[in-house]
C-alpha cells in the first residue's frame, strides 16, 4: 500500500506530489471498478426492487447521488465489462481510467479487445475517445446518425431590437461546421492583413467580423483566385476498407464521407495502424507541402507540444536534430510559441 503525503507538509518536492497524484488517481480507477463488480451484482439480482424502484439506473442515481444519465453509463459500462476479461484486469489494476474504459466498452468485442487495450494503454483519453468514436463511425450503424445530424440541421435569425444586435444561432452536421471554421479562420486572417493592429479586439468580435466578410464577399461576388492555404483544409481520417464496406474506422459517419469523396477534392495519406504516414521522404530540412499535409494529419491540427491543445495558428517545426531518420517526417504541428520550448526546452520534452 502506498504511502500517503499528509497534506500539512508544506516542503514536498514536485515529484513526490507528481507520484503521489497519480498513485492516487490509480487507487481510485481500482475502487470505480469494484463499484463497478458491485453495481454490476446489484443489477442481476435486481436489487432495486426492494425500494419499489422501476431499474437499476434510478436506484444507483438516488443512492450515490448521480445524474441518472451518469448512472445509466455506469451501468451499461459494468455490464459491458462482463464479457471483456483483459480491459476489466487492467481497470481492476488501475492501469485505465474510468473515462478510457467507458469509451472502449462502446466499440471493445473479443476480436478488438486486446488492440485496444494497448492503444489505451500507451495514449490519452482524448486519443482513444476518438478512436472509438471512428469505430463507431465506421460501421453502417452510424448512416442512423449522420441522417438524424442532417435532419436537425437548423438556422434560428432573432432580432434584439433594444440591444441593436441581431443574434444568428446555426446547427448543422460535424463536417458541415469544420468547413464552416475553415472559411472563418480564412476570413478571419485576410481580414488581419488589412487590420495592422486588432490587438484591442476581442476573439469573439473578430469572429463575428470574419462571418460579416465572408457573407459580404459572397453577396459581392468577389473571389480569391489564390489557392487555398493547408491552414484551411479539413482532414478526414478514414480506413479504406471502411469505405470498401467492411470494418474500419470513420472520423464522420462513413455514408457522410463517401459523399464527401464524391463531392469534393481528395488527398489520400497512406497511414499505419498507429496513424503514421508512410515513407515521405524530403531533399531539405525545408519541410515540403506534402510533409506538412501528413503531419497536420498525423495530429489532427492540433499543437503536439504536452498539454497544449491549440488548433490555431499552427506551423510546423522540427522536433529531432537533422541526423534524424527521414522515413518519416520529424515534425509536429505546433503553436509558435510552443516552438521555443521544444527548441530550447527547461526539460526533457517527448512527443509520442
């Protein structure tokens, strides 16, 4: 058992708070599993209904004191984990977040258990959120979702006349707004340039000014017949034996992407199971259009620096000296200022 730092010493180092938080945070995954056995117990012996409760769920969000929808997915998550062994022993052992295993119960079968388990292990939350968000996307249960996206597809106008401002709330599918965000973030910067100083505007006044430009621009006719920076290109991962109709993984629904393909251009990365881009090879520590392309891929245009999570602003920067293997791209999408830690870095950084 380990040792627990009383919280009246006030000359603790960084590292033992750092072994401390995460060896509590690993006791704790343990004990969310046992609860997990338990509620699990609970269910099957319909324990609930000694209180006259109609489920389980109520029972378990009057008891512990949950949201019922939180215990409707501690529910569904204990039973899921009845028939996957490996996931339960390293939630058992407090090598998984609660927040990993709920994500890996949606997809996990006996087939993919044991990938899975590994992406977990070695990844964030984030990562393997949305792995198994495009498993799920990737099979053709998902066509269910992407029709109710576009049925709710919506666009409110209410006039605030006493405040003088007009209020435009639109709903639309996922690939919908990250093209919407795109054409913002474009807007937004061709607006810049003829703006030298918008320090004193907000984030949110600028984006609104970006939204005003681009429908100016397109009641005007006017057009840009420069070509479209990457900055402003949506990345769509999807397997291709997903698109071929098997089991694959989908960032959108995959009846969504299919149209997409049809609909617009296409640049085809070749990847690896683990997401890496294969053999792009470079002639200059210049880093090519086509590099660039990968590793915006690579990391879903987000800054790769640890714990930043920018996805504005991004270049991409070296991350390993130049006798580094060229097979594939020694770089990452990073925040410029993120760049001056990696470059000359307090302590040792690593981007996995």
């Amino acid at each position: 058992m380990s040792a627990v730092i009383s919280p009246t010493a006030n000359l603790i180092s960084i590292d033992e708070l750092d072994h401390a938080i995460v060896s509590c945070a690993a006791r704790i995954n343990s004990a969310t599993y046992d609860m997990l056995l338990l509620v699990r117990q609970f269910d099957e012996r319909a324990g609930f209904l000694r209180w006259g409760l109609d489920s389980c769920a109520e029972w378990l969000a009057w008891r512990c004191d949950l949201s019922l929808v939180t215990a409707k997915e501690k529910l569904r998550t204990a039973h899921a984990l009845k028939a996957l062994p490996a996931i339960s022993g390293a939630f058992s052992e407090g090598e998984l977040s609660y927040t990993k295993v709920r994500e890996l119960t949606r997809v996990a079968n006996r087939d993919n258990e044991q990938n899975l388990l590994d992406f977990a292990l070695r990844t964030t939350a984030s990562n393997v959120a949305q792995r198994c968000r495009e498993l799920r996307m990737g099979d053709e249960a998902s066509i269910d979702t992407a029709a109710r996206a576009f049925a709710n597809r919506s666009l409110r106008i209410r006039r605030d006349l006493h405040r003088g401002m007009m209020v435009v709330t639109i709903e639309v599918p996922l690939e919908s707004g990250e093209l919407l965000e795109r054409a913002l973030d474009k807007a937004r910067d061709d607006e810049v340039l003829e703006l030298p100083d918008p320090a004193d505007t907000s984030w949110s006044a600028r984006q609104a000014d970006a939204f005003v430009n681009m429908v100016t621009g397109f009641l005007s006719g006017t057009e840009n017949d420069n070509q479209t920076h990457d900055n402003y290109l949506v990345t769509i991962h999807v397997d291709q034996s997903a698109l071929q109709g098997k089991d694959g993984r989908s960032a959108l629904p995959i009846e969504s992407v299919k149209r997409l393909c049809c609909d617009g251009h296409a640049v085809v990365l070749t990847e690896t199971e683990k997401g890496e881009p294969l053999s792009i090879g470079r002639k200059s520590r210049i880093i090519p259009k086509a590099i660039e392309r990968a590793v915006r891929a690579r990391d879903n245009d987000c800054c790769r620096f640890p714990g930043c999570h920018n996805h504005r602003f991004l270049h991409c920067h070296h991350v390993d000296d130049v006798s580094a293997t060229l097979n594939n791209p020694p770089a990452g999408a990073l925040l410029s200022v993120a760049e001056n830690f990696v470059k000359e870095p307090p302590a040792p950084i690593y981007l996995h």
